[in-house]
C-alpha cells in the first residue's frame, strides 16, 4: 500500500527547521512546532526526515554546505595573515546578515562540537603551514593564534546574537587583525 504523494515542499520546511534550530537551538526545538510552522502533520514530517535527530542533521548541512566554501576561500589566501583577516570579515557579514538570524548555528549549539572542532583544525592546519613557510615564528606560535582566531570567532557570534551590528562586528575583526605577531 502506498501512501498519499507528499504535498508540502521538503526544501522549504528543511529551511525553515533549520532556522527554528539556528534561533532557538536544538532544545527549543519541538517537531509539533516545525510541524505547527509548515501546517504539516507529524507523519509527513516524519516521513520525509525522521526523526528530530535526523531532521537536526539534515539542517545542519544546509547550514554548513556554504559555510565549508567560505572557509575554504577565506583560508586559501596567499598569506596566513590575509587568510585571517578575510575570514574575520566574512565571518561578521555572515553573523549579521540581512533575512536571517544572528549569530551562527554552528557556535551557539551545544551539539555542534566536533563541527566546531573540525574548523577549528582546518584554521591552525592553515597557520601552521604559515610556521613551516616562516611566515609565523613556530608550530605553538601557530596554534597560539589559532586558539586567538577561534576565540574571536566565538565572540564575534555571541555580539551578534546579542544585537551587535556589521559595523561592530567588522571593528571587532579590524582589531582582532591588529594582533597578528610581528
């Protein structure tokens, strides 16, 4: 027995769960409230996704398939130096852009460590090809400012999911900029 043909468009619910998520976390997160939000019913949802796990999942890679391009762009800049920079810009554009929530995903959800993690080793993998270049003194003054560049990026997300603006968040990235090691 086959069931009804689906008669809502995943692509659209997928984001506006992702968005739900991205606001309020996965714990403020109800599957009755995506559902509620897409005038769906809960085994519609549960057909097309799963379960909250897997829709959380699912959303989360619709957030991060452009973000992994950013990064990727950003740190393939010639020098470590400008790859830094250019990651704090575009970092405080994404974090304030027009039509979508503040902030990050990624660096406000407790259940997105290995993500985190994971940029976090593609920024000191960067600078510390700068050290072996001899663009940065040593392996530990690379990991130094790559924990620096981490923690920046942290709070850079959290000003803006507390209101901060592009102007404020590209002030922070200009300063950040300014303790790049001499």
């Amino acid at each position: 027995m086959t069931g009804r043909p689906r008669t809502f468009d995943k692509d659209a619910v997928l984001r506006m769960a992702m968005r739900a998520f991205w606001e309020r976390g996965y714990d403020g997160v109800s599957v009755a409230q995506v559902c509620a939000d897409a005038g769906i019913a809960a085994p519609s949802l549960y057909a097309a996704f799963g379960g909250k796990d897997a829709l959380f999942e699912k959303a989360c890679a619709l957030y991060t398939a452009h973000l992994d391009e950013d990064l990727e762009r950003d740190l393939s800049a010639p020098t470590a130096r400008e790859a830094i920079e250019r990651l704090l810009r575009s970092s405080a554009e994404h974090f304030t852009a027009p039509g979508q929530p503040p902030g990050c995903l990624v660096m406000g959800e407790p259940r997105l460590a290995a993500r985190r993690e994971r940029t976090r080793g593609m920024i000191q993998a960067r600078l510390r090809r700068a050290a072996a270049e001899g663009e940065l003194a040593s392996a530990a003054e690379a990991d130094g400012v790559a924990a620096f560049v981490d923690t920046v990026l942290t709070g850079m997300a959290a000003l803006a999911r507390d209101g901060a603006d592009r102007p404020r968040l590209l002030d922070v990235a200009r300063h950040a900029a300014r303790a790049w090691p001499t």
